[in-house]
C-alpha cells in the first residue's frame, strides 16, 4: 500500500512541477492590465485576470495549451506556452 501511495503522490508532484514550471507568457493588449494567473486544478488551463487602466474591478478568462491567443475585454492577447 505504500508503494501505490507514493507512486500517486510522486505522480501529482511531477504533473504541478511541469504546471508551475511552464506557465504561459501572456501579453496583455493596450488598455487592459494582467492582474494575476492561477491554474485551474491540475490542468494545463490557466485564469487570467485582468482589468482596464485605471480601474479596480477585475474580469477573468480562461486558456489551455496550445492556445496562441485570446479575445477578451475587447483586446487581443497574446499568449504563449513554453515546451
């Protein structure tokens, strides 16, 4: 049983190193500001949150890997994922 244990432990170790490890490069378009990234679970899908110049509230859109860019809040983003 401790075998399994620490060959499934190891396993979501190695998968949330090669997340972390690889995160996207996402450039934001004018106007909008990149406020954070977060990784949804142990996907390769990242939540960007973003806002417009000069305001608090805050807005979010999701991306996967693979993906070279996004539409949102009314701007084209680039986003590009390291291999």
């Amino acid at each position: 049983m401790g075998f399994f244990k620490k060959l499934l432990l190891g396993g979501a170790a190695a998968k949330t190193y090669q997340n972390i490890y690889n995160r996207p490069i996402v450039v934001a378009p004018p106007g909008l500001v990149l406020k954070g990234m977060r990784q949804r679970g142990f996907s390769s899908t990242w939540v960007i949150t973003y806002s417009k110049v000069g305001q608090s509230s805050t807005d979010e859109f999701s991306v996967s890997g693979g993906q070279i860019d996004a539409n949102a809040g009314g701007g084209r983003w680039t986003v590009h994922f390291p291999k």
